[in-house]
C-alpha cells in the first residue's frame, strides 16, 4: 500500500529587508525537512504583492 502524495503549504509576511535573512534560514529548514522524508522543498516570493490590513472579529 503506498502513501497518498500531499502538499503543506505555509504563507509567511516578510518584509522586504528580510529576504536574504530568511532564504538562508529556509535553505537549512529544508535540508532538515528532507532529512525527514520531505520529498521536495520550495520557496516562492510574491513581487506584486498589495497587501492591506482589515479586522476582524475573530
């Protein structure tokens, strides 16, 4: 019986001045998520990103 593929997603805020603090961060995360049977691992950032605040009622 085989396992069923999936994907976890996560979204993270970060400012821009942060990128290159970050992507080093996410390198050594995803060498210890593979070590843990992660397949693949990806980055992506968003560079037409408008993003506004609101509340809620949460």
């Amino acid at each position: 019986m085989s396992t069923p593929n999936y994907i976890d997603g996560f979204v993270f805020p970060i400012k821009e001045k942060y990128l290159k603090e970050y992507q080093k961060v996410a390198e050594q995360v995803a060498e210890i998520w593979k070590e843990y049977g992660a397949l693949a691992y990806f980055e992506f950032v968003g560079d037409d990103m408008h993003i506004s605040t609101r509340k809620t009622n949460d």
